[in-house]
C-alpha cells in the first residue's frame, strides 16, 4: 500500500455463511489497526474497540503504544498479504447509535460491500432514507438516534488480495466481456 491506510479491516469472508445462519451477515472476520508510527497491524480485539478507534481516527491517530502490552519493537500480530481478503474502511466513521448495529456485508461476486444498520425495531436500513423513515414513525428515538450519526460509506476491498478468488474472477470476466462487446459495436 501507498500510503498508511486509516483503519483497516482484514475480513475472512469464509466465514460469513456460519454467520449467516445465526441471524447475522457480517462478513468482516478480524479487526485490524495499522500504527502511524512503525507500520506493523495490530489485531483489534471487539467490534466495539474499533468502531471507536475508526471513529476518532483522524484525531487521534493510532500507535502501538496505545496498547499496554504492546511496543513498535515487538512483530506484527498480522502480516498484510493475500491470504485473507483486506478492506479498507475510511476513517471518521461515526460510532453506531445505541441499539444499532452497523453491518458489513460482501457480496457473493466478491466485488463489492454492501453497508447495513439493524434498526432498534430489529428492521434494516440500507440507506439513509430509511433511517429517516424509521425516526419519522418513532419519534420516542429523535433523541438519541441522529441521521448524522448513520454512515453508509462503503469500505474498499484491497483487489490485490482478491483477484485470485474464481468467484471474484469470474465476475471480473463477465464485465471485461460487457466492455469488449460494446466496444465492438461502436
Ligand atoms: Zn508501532
């Protein structure tokens, strides 16, 4: 990568059909943090942990030394390589409002994420227009649910640690022949 990446996330998204039947579609597996200082990844335990680090990211910047057992001297708890598929989160994400849930979830095909909030009503917003319309017919949440505070910014999948997936391949190759049958016609 060019440049230190803010608040990476590593997904295993292998796992997400187990997830999937327990009633969640999460498909990121393993959290991870990159130190501004050495550049080592560093392993974020909860969800919860780095949706708040994600959040104040640019603020405050992450460094190992955040960490109490941790140093830039000691190795990286994950190499960054094509083993498992990374995405990329933008920073500043706002932290998901209480009795939320922000999902993300990869598509089949590999080639994109798709932003979810489970809603207090147990519904799905998707974008936010139903955020709106969920506050607009629960006007008891207008105090601590703020559009503002939804994001449905999707992270970036890394394409050097998914072009060798078939799935992902063969969705590649089915849009290279879309671009080449209309370049044909013209
Ligand atoms: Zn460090």
């Amino acid at each position: 990568m060019s440049s230190p990446a803010p608040a990476p996330v590593p997904a295993s998204p292998g796992s997400s059909s187990q997830q999937r039947k327990r009633g969640s579609t999460e498909s990121v597996g393993m959290y991870a943090v990159q130190c501004c200082e050495c550049h080592k990844w560093r392993t974020i335990a909860t969800k919860d942990e780095f949706e708040t680090l994600r959040a104040n990211f640019t603020d405050d910047p992450w460094f190992c030394s955040k960490r109490s057992d941790c140093s830039c001297e000691d190795p990286a708890d994950i190499e960054y390589d094509n083993s498992r598929i990374w995405i990329i989160d933008k920073p500043n994400i706002p932290k998901p409002p209480p009795k939320t849930e922000r999902l993300a979830l990869m598509r089949g095909d590999l080639t994109k994420m798709d932003i979810y909030y489970v809603l207090p009503n147990g519904k799905r917003a998707r974008t936010i227009g139903d955020v709106q319309k969920f506050l607009d017919t629960n006007p008891e949440y207008n105090d601590s649910l703020s559009a503002e505070s939804f994001s449905f910014t999707v992270p970036k999948i890394v394409e050097e640690t998914v072009s060798h997936n078939n799935a992902w391949k063969t969705k590649k190759a089915k849009k290279q022949d879309k671009v080449n049958a209309s370049n044909s016609k013209n």
